[in-house]
C-alpha cells in the first residue's frame, strides 16, 4: 500500500520538524508548546491511521463486511 509508505514518511517529516523547533533556542518554552500542540495532534492522528491500515492490510475485510477496525482498537 503507497499509502502506509506515505504516512510513515509524513511521521519522519512531523518529528523533524519537532526536533528543529525543540532545538531552536530563540523560542521559549511557551511558544514551543504552541508552536508544536498542533504537531503532535497531527502525529496523533497520522500514527492512528497507520495503525489502522496495517491491520487492514493484514486482515483484509470480506466482501460486503464491515471491517472490523473499532473491534482492534483499545481506545
């Protein structure tokens, strides 16, 4: 699946990102947080949807089922 390569690829992007603004001195830590609150809630989201994927990759659903994913998930 392209998209589970594309998702991992945004995941290396957002942490970098992250990294270069944890690294950044002129920020404080406030602005940090702020800077980075919608990050890591994209993080959040995008490692979610990988999860899911890969389980549907590896547990296709029949035809004409539901797919079963809200039966996987923990929370």
């Amino acid at each position: 699946m392209k998209s589970i390569e594309h998702i991992k690829n945004a995941l290396k992007d957002l942490d970098s990102e992250v990294e270069s603004i944890l690294l950044n001195i002129s920020l404080s830590l406030q602005e940090k947080d702020n800077v980075m609150l919608p990050l890591l809630q994209q993080k959040r989201v995008l490692t979610q949807t990988l999860k899911d994927l890969e389980y549907l990759k590896a547990n296709p659903p029949k035809p004409n089922q539901p797919c079963g994913i809200s039966k996987y998930r923990e929370d």
